[in-house]
C-alpha cells in the first residue's frame, strides 16, 4: 500500500507572464528584464495566489491539511477553512448555496448527486482514492471478530455511520446485507435484522464512530481502514472482503461555484501526481485509485 505508482506525471502549472511598462530615465527605457532576475521575480510574484475552499468527506481530515500545507509551499496558493462533514452533508450545504471551489466525497453515490444537481464540473470528476471497510474495536479489547456475522454475537452496541448521509455506513449496511443482517441492497433502503437492530448506534460521521468505540460506548464499529492511522484508541478487528460492498472510491471535483476553476483542478491534479502528496495519502491509509 505505501509504494504507490502515480497514474499521472507531475502537474504541469502553467506560468503567467506579466507585461510590464518600461520606466522612461535619462538613460531611457530600459529592456525587459532577465529571467532570474530579482526584479523579474518580484513581477513574477506580484500576482496573488488564490485562496480554495475545499469542501472534503471527514476521513481525509488527517490526510488532506498536511497535502494542502505541500501545495502552499510549492504553489503559494492558500486555502480557507477546509470543510471535514459526511459527504451528504456537503453536498447538501452545496445545494443550499455554500461556494466552493473543490469537492471530495467517499463515495461515488454522493458525487452522482452532486454532478445530477449540477454542483459540480463533470469534466473535471476524478477518482481519486480508494478505502477498505473494517470492523474496529479499542485498542487492546478482547472483542473477536472473524466474519462479518460476528457481530450479531456481540455484548454490546455497534457503532455505524448513518446511511442517508455517511458512505461508511453504507457501505457497512451492504457487508451487513451480505450475511443477512441487513434488508436492502443499497445500504439506505432496508432495515436492520433482529438479531442486531437494538444493538446498532447510528453516528453522524465516520469519526463519531470511531469515538463510540475508543470510548468504550460500543464494542465494535465499521469505519474504513485510513480511520485507523487518525484516531487514537482504535484498533482493527476484521477486514470485510471486497465482495461484500461496492467499492470504496473517493471521487474529486472542481464545483460549479468556483471562482478559481483552473487553481482548484491544479489541486486536485497535484494530489493524485506529486510524489510527497502520495506518501502523505499512504501514511493514512489511503490508495491511490486505478
């Protein structure tokens, strides 16, 4: 997981040019100046950078701040109070008219959303990450967990994002779904079995579920293993199979509101080619997607 290949080479940023006047002395108008030099450079410099708003599903909430503090460095582009919710959640504060300039979600559900509403680009949509779903329990607990199933055995409450706005609750409602204890397909259209109903704990983001667990409220919970590097308290049970959700994708977008569309697609692009943005991904957990 820690050796990821890019699937792009390095962003290209364009440079701008500045055209400047030429000062009229008595030795008359001097020449454009030499690249490199220290003038040249502060012309160069003279264009302010432009300040993102990121709005980015709560699991990057580690990761995300130490790639954008990278960008800042090499770019001089800043950005404004990133915003860590529920993917739903911001897609929804999108449609009641929050601006942003780059959107990422956890799953490809809410990104579909987000493009059906026209919140963001589509021509700009990317796969960016992909995630693994497991089942946690603190750190040092004697909590067994071998198969999915185990959990309708467990004394005590499961801790699982809510479904209608948390993709990891989803997800963990279709590997439930896969052994039974869950109705519906989807992850948000059925209901729990008996055998676990009263034992599920609903948060309302990944990290709440995380907190359930480390503080000893439930005995077992479902967050993706990235939750794992960036929570203290925690450790990993069970790892459910592929088959047994969809796919945990992270998509990224340029939004529609964005003032800074070609800034926020040079972000988004640096994230998936610069190989210190990688090894900050891979440090949490995250996996580039193919």
């Amino acid at each position: 997981m820690f050796d990821m290949v890019s699937r792009r080479g390095f962003v290209s940023l364009s440079a701008v040019a500045a055209a400047g006047l030429g000062l009229a002395g008595c030795s008359g108008n001097k020449g454009p100046e030499p690249a490199g030099s220290d003038t040249g450079s502060a012309k160069a410099s003279s264009k302010k950078a432009a300040e993102l708003q990121v709005f980015a599903a709560n699991s990057l909430e580690k990761a995300l701040p130490e790639v954008q503090e990278l960008y800042t460095e090499q770019t001089g582009t800043t950005f404004a109070d990133t915003q860590f919710k529920a993917s739903g959640d911001l897609v929804e504060q999108m449609r009641a008219g929050a601006v942003a300039d780059v959107l990422i979600t956890a799953s490809k559900g809410t990104m579909d959303d987000a493009e059906a509403a026209e919140l963001v680009d589509a021509d700009t949509r990317e796969d960016m990450f992909v995630n693994d779903l497991v089942i946690i329990r603190a750190e040092g607990s004697d909590t067994k967990v071998e198969a999915i199933a185990d959990v309708a055995n467990l004394d005590g409450k499961i801790a699982i994002g809510d479904a209608k706005t948390v993709p990891a609750g989803k997800y963990a409602d279709q590997a439930l779904a896969s052994v039974g204890l869950y109705t519906g397909t989807e992850g948000d259209d059925g209901e729990y079995a008996p055998e676990i109903a009263d034992k599920v704990a609903l948060a309302d983001k990944v990290g709440t579920a995380a907190a359930y667990v480390s503080t000893g409220d439930c005995v077992a919970g479902f967050v993706y293993s990235s939750d794992i590097f960036r929570y203290d308290g925690i450790e990993e049970a069970f790892v459910c199979p592929e088959d047994s959700h969809k796919p945990i994708v992270y998509p990224g977008a340029v939004a529609e509101s964005s003032e800074h569309a070609d800034d926020a697609k040079a972000f988004i692009d640096f994230c998936l080619s610069n190989k210190k943005a990688q090894k900050i991904w891979a440090k949490y957990g995250f996996e580039l997607s193919e």
